[in-house]
C-alpha cells in the first residue's frame, strides 16, 4: 500500500555514512556471489549448462562468473548453510580465518565443529533469518581451529530460489580482532596513567561515584587517601624530570603493593596519587596510610645518590558529601599532614575546610601587599662577644595586615614559598637591606664595616638567576660584596646538596660570606659540612635556650662551637635571651651572639637611635636597646 504524503513527512530515516553504504552494497554483492558459488560446489557442470543456454543469457552466466570470482578472492570468511546446517559453500577467506579447509566443511553439518556455546548464539540468528530477516554488524567471538579466538562481526542473508523461497543461509565474517584491540587499548590509555599503570584522575573519580553510590546503604563507609610525594620538586629540580619520573613509577609499583585487594589505588596527577577503600571505617584507613608510608621508605637510588621517598597522606570519610567534596576535603587534610612534617598523615575534620579558606585569603592578602609595597624590614644586631660591639644586623622581614596586625613571619614566610611569592619578596628583601646597610656605613663608619645578613629562602637557591640577583643587588647599593652575609637554611642546603653546592661557590666567589641558619636542627654532618663552602654557623635557638641550664644542650652547643673552630668557621649563638645564657655561650667560646638580650628586631629609626648611643660592652649596648625598642 503506499504510504500518504503526511506520513511520509513526517518520517525522519537516519541516512547511512558512506562507509556503512559501501560495505552493504557489497555484502549485497557477495550474497549473490555466495549463492553462485554454492550452486558452482553442486554436482552441476556450468559450462555444459552455459552451452545448452540460448546466446541472450550468456551476459548473465559471465557476470554470474565475476561476482563467483569476488567471493573467492574476498578476504572475509563467506559461507552458506542450508536448513539443516549442512554447509553449502566455503571460500578461501573462511579458510584462512576458521583455519579449515573447504574439502573439511563441504557437505558437512556446521554444528559438528562449532562450540556448543557458539551454536547457542548461531541458532536464534539462524531461525531469523530462515524466516527471511537480514542481520548485519552482528559482533561475537568465533574460534580458529587452533583454539585461537577472533573478534568478528558478521552479516546473515537468507538465499532464496527462484520461487522466492528460503533454502539456505549465507553468512560474511570479518575479522575485527586488531580492530577491537586498539579499542581497548584507547581506553585504557583514557583511563589510566601510562606513566605508573594505575588507574587515572578520570577512572578514579568514576569508580568513586559508584562507591558512594552502594554506601548508601547501611554500614557501608567510603573512604579516600590523597597521597602527596614530599620534596618531590626539590628532585626534579636537582635531578632531572627523567630522574622524577623514575621516582613516581617507583613510588605507583610500592603503593599498589601495599593496598589490599579490592582498592582502587590511582595516579590522580603530578606527585599525588589517590586510594579508594570501601566498607571501611576511620581506624582502617589511618592504619592503611600507615602501612603505605611505611612501603615507601626504603631508600631508592636516583642518579647514584640514595633518596629515601616520603609522602603526606589526607584521610577523608564519606559522610554524604559528592565526589568532589571529598576529594577536596582529602586534599585538605593532605595539606594539613604536610604542614605538620614529612611522612605524617591527617584525618579531615571540617575545622581545616576554614583553615585552609583563611590561608587562602591571607595568600591572596599577601600578594596585594607585596604589590603595594606594604611588607617592611626589621633588623636584629649581632653583636662581638669579646668587644660587645654591633658588627652586623640581620635583616627580617615584617607583615603588619591592615586587619589582623602584625602576621608573624612563621605564618606567611611558608605561605610565601607556597605560592611563589618568596622570590619578589626575598627580591625586595636583599635591595633594601643593601641600600640601607650602605646608607649606616656611611653615616656610622666603623672598621671593619658593619655587615648585614639577608636569608635566602630554598627556592631561591634554586632559581637559576639567584647569583645574577645578588650581582644587581651589590651593585645598585654600591655595597662591597665582604659586607653581604647570605643565610641559608641547614635543611634546605641538605635537601638538594648536588645542586646547591655549585650556586653557592658562584654566590661566594662574588666576595660576600655564606652562614649556615639553624645549624644543629637537621642533618648536623661533618662530611657535608666540609663540601659546603660556607663561613658561619649559627647554632640554633633551641640549644642556645638550655645552654645555661641543660647539660645535653650545653653539650651539644659546645660541640657544634669545636667543629666551627676546627673549621675555621665563625660561630653565632641566636637567642641569647639572659645574662646566664650569654655567660653560657661566651665561656664555650662562641664569637657572636644575637637575641633578645641585646635588642629585638628593629626599625631602620630606632637602629640609628641605637648605633648613635652604642657603648663598646655589652651591658651598655643592652641599656640602649631597650631605650630604641620601640
């Protein structure tokens, strides 16, 4: 019946891609060749027939011929089956691909070689197209006669007589195992991290919404560990990103080997990998990050220097929050880990969500203070043990927040290397000092000059303009570079000695001095100390603060005052808060001291107010300290 123009209108058919057209046309043309080719396996002589046949269908027989000759030459496996199973025809492209010969199939029941589960899948398709329906891109798994299984996708075609009955089934497989194959690997590339193997970002976040999708019922907690490398820039500063690089596929091999079956352990981005565990509860997850802090440690040798790998891990547990909430609240306790200390671990509790807001307000507070030039110096003496006379300042570097007041430094100092913001900062810090050092010397002369120390931060001494800086620096305040003392970190010397060694012989070859800051608080090693080219050790606060009472601290602070002597190092006691302690110090023998005792840190004003009433002893230079403390 045909169909009404209103009807046909109001039919949208999805039209075929090109591709897809051309593979039916010919699979059309290989039904046809198929059925030629079954009636040519017939015990039937073609070319007798073709004799007996009028002139007129000799046009036909040879067309007949070349679609016969296309489905000999196909590459696709093409056979035909009658009703019964019996094979009716068989190609040379079903050879290769079935790994059977025709003389084997011909005549012969196809269900007597098929699998029984293969004829399971066959027989409903069969009876469909028996009954005259045409399947196309029908995907399964056939088996070569070796055992070896192939991806293939096939189209049914029922053969039809002259009368328009069914009397078999022609079937096309092709081969789409390469094809399958490079599906999966695509998607496993989508889906994991080809650095480590491990699932990736994507794959994580996917089978976490699945995980919190089933906790919903009772009993079922979610927990995710945020796992962050620790000093892991400090490593792909010093040794290379190929040597980083070795470093997370280590770290991805002993994680995964620590987690237990039925965890999702991922490779979330940079240094930070992520643990899902389900069924759990919040002992379980504190004791998994116990054991994979405990996997990681074993040392591991980079660029023949031996590491010992650490990580901060954060802890969150479902409590109906999304994916994403606690994914950053896991962050969160990560960063929270890590400002307690290397190798730790934290719990998220929601006290640190507002933490981690008040820092981030107070980073950006500090990079509009920076801008606007609202940080100010403060400088601190040092004083000549034996003569009691100022020989030199530290310059320390001050926050007063319009709102809060004054920030202490050991609160926006490591939001500063954070960020980045240490370098403009640490920048700004060095000019100043030098200028005003410059401006005292010329107004209070004194032989030697009066020397001034500016910290260098540990990303400073990685930036690779660091000596140029310091260049710049001497030369705008026409300092001479013996008046400089750069104060370096004990740590952050040890965390990347291969590198910092050469900067700093560059830094000292410019003629200033290099003090080691903190010394006594990390690795405290002769050996190194030997390979550092530095002039100063400053023994740290917290020794100097027992000397006069512990005998450990003593003990401790006289031999860090033996090693500088051996050395042929200087030797400053920083917090000298007592007469007792000063007594203390001066008796081990140490040359400099610095503390409250003798002035807390001071403006430029009240510096000059001091450097004009400065007495040669101590007790006198203490009177008038306390008269400029501000």
């Amino acid at each position: 019946m045909a169909s009404r123009p209103d009807d046909t209108d109001s039919m949208v058919l999805p039209l075929p891609s090109l591709a897809d057209a051309v593979y039916l046309g010919a699979s059309a043309i290989l039904v046809i060749g198929v059925v030629l080719l079954a009636r040519r396996h017939r015990r039937h002589d073609w070319m007798e027939a073709a004799e007996a046949r009028p002139p007129a269908s000799l046009a036909a027989l040879q067309e007949a011929q070349q679609l016969a000759a296309i489905v000999q030459a196909s590459s696709d496996a093409i056979y035909s089956v009658a009703p019964d199973w019996t094979v009716t025809s068989w190609n040379p492209g079903a050879e290769r691909l079935l790994g059977r010969p025709a003389e084997e199939m011909l005549g012969r029941p196809i269900t007597s070689v098929w699998p029984q589960k293969q004829f399971e899948v066959d027989r409903p398709m069969f009876e469909r197209v028996l009954a005259g329906e045409v399947i196309t891109d029908f995907e399964t798994v056939r088996l070569h006669r070796d055992g070896t299984p192939m991806a293939v996708t096939l189209t049914w075609s029922p053969i039809n007589n002259d009368a328009g009955q069914v009397t078999g089934v022609s079937v096309i497989a092709r081969d789409i195992t390469q094809r399958k194959q490079l599906e999966e690997q695509l998607a496993r590339q989508a889906l994991h991290d080809p650095l480590t193997g491990l699932a990736n970002r994507a794959l994580f976040g996917d089978r976490l919404e699945h995980a919190l999708a089933r906790s919903r019922r009772p009993g079922a907690t979610v927990a995710i560990l945020v796992i962050d490398l620790d000093g892991f820039k400090d490593i792909n500063d010093s040794l290379g990103h190929d040597a980083g690089d070795d470093l997370l596929a280590i770290a991805g091999l002993r994680l995964q080997g620590h987690v237990a079956a039925g965890a999702t352990i991922a490779r979330l981005g940079g240094d930070e990998f992520g643990v899902l565990l389900e069924d759990t509860t919040a002992a379980r997850a504190i004791r998994v990050a116990e054991v994979l802090l405990e996997g990681l440690a074993p040392p591991v040798v980079l660029r023949d220097r031996d590491l010992t790998p650490t990580a901060s891990v954060g802890i969150a547990l479902a409590a109906g929050e999304d994916a994403d909430t606690l994914l950053r609240n896991a962050d969160t306790a990560m960063y929270a880990a890590k400002r307690q200390g290397k190798g730790r671990s934290a719990i998220f509790e929601p006290a640190m969500h507002a933490t981690v807001v008040e820092r981030l307000d107070l980073a950006a507070d500090l990079g509009r203070a920076v801008q606007q030039n609202h940080l100010h110096v403060c400088y601190q003496p040092e004083i000549d043990l034996r003569s009691g006379r100022i020989i030199g300042l530290e310059a320390l570097v001050r926050w007063r927040h319009p709102t809060r007041g004054e920030v202490l430094p050991g609160e926006f100092i490591p939001l500063a290397e954070d960020t980045g913001l240490i370098m403009p900062i640490g920048r700004w810090v060095l000019r100043e000092a030098c200028r005003q050092t410059k401006a005292w010397q010329e107004r209070w002369p004194t032989t030697p000059p009066l020397t001034i120390a500016v910290n260098l931060s540990a990303r400073q001494l990685q930036h690779p303009d660091i000596v140029d800086e310091v260049r710049a620096a001497l030369a705008a305040a026409d300092l001479d570079p013996p008046s400089l003392v750069l104060e370096i970190t004990e740590t952050a010397a040890m965390e990347q000695l291969d590198a910092a060694i050469p900067i700093l012989t560059q830094l000292r070859q410019l003629g200033l001095r290099l003090a080691l800051d903190d010394f006594g608080t990390g690795y405290s090693s002769l050996s190194y100390l030997q390979r550092l080219p530095v002039d100063i050790l400053k023994i740290d606060r917290t020794f100097v603060s027992g000397v006069a009472g512990s005998t450990e601290d003593s003990a401790l602070a006289r031999a860090i005052v033996t090693l500088g002597q051996t050395l042929g190092l200087e030797t400053i006691a920083e917090g000298v808060e007592t007469a007792e302690q000063l007594a203390a110090v001066r008796q081990l023998g140490c040359q400099i001291g610095q503390g409250y005792y003798f002035a807390r840190p001071l403006g430029p004003a009240a510096v000059d107010a001091l450097l004009e009433r400065h007495q040669p002893s101590v007790h006198g230079l203490t009177a008038a300290a306390h008269e400029a403390t501000p």
